[in-house]
C-alpha cells in the first residue's frame, strides 16, 4: 500500500532522512511532488514542463524545482521495507518471461 497524494505519503512513510544521509529508493518530497532517488547523487522524477521522465542531479533539481516553481523540499524519507528476503528467480533460463502461473 502506498497513498496516492505526496500530502498523504509524506505522512505514511515516517522514516526522516537528512539530505547529507540520502541513498537509493529513498523519496524527496515537494508540494504535489514526489522524485526517487536512484543513488547518492541522482534521482527520478516526472518532469512537468518537459513533460517527461527525466533522471537528473538531486542538488539540481532541487534548485531548479525551487527556482522555477518556488517549492522548497518538504522532506526527505526512507522506505523500510517488510520483505526481508526477495526470492531469486534467476534459475528461470527465460527470466523474466517465465510464466509463473504453469
């Protein structure tokens, strides 16, 4: 389960992360805007006026989201996960193809 509006994520996933402590899969937050982090350095997001998915510098971004919307980051959180051991299905010669239902 995840909420759909930022305003309700922000809420949902209470581990706070400081900019400094940022690592993958982490989520950096903005009013009615959300961006992945895809390592130390980089993240993901849905771009509006380029009207895309773009993968761009954290720092960047936030001076640009800043800049050209006035947003500053509301937060920073962790995503702890639940599941603690992601089965290997790698065995499966034509992963990812395979049709787990036969």
């Amino acid at each position: 389960f995840c909420p759909r509006d930022t305003k309700d994520q922000i809420k949902y996933f209470k581990k706070k992360i400081e900019l400094k402590n940022i690592k993958k899969n982490d989520l950096i937050f903005w009013k009615g805007h959300v961006a992945i982090v895809i390592s130390k350095s980089k993240l993901i997001h849905a771009y509006g006026p380029a009207k895309k998915t773009v993968i761009t510098s954290i720092g960047a971004t936030i001076n640009k989201i800043y800049k050209t919307a006035g947003l500053k980051v509301l937060g920073i959180r962790r995503i702890i996960w639940l599941l603690t051991h992601v089965p290997d299905y790698s065995y499966y010669s034509d992963y990812p193809n395979h049709n787990f239902l036969h």
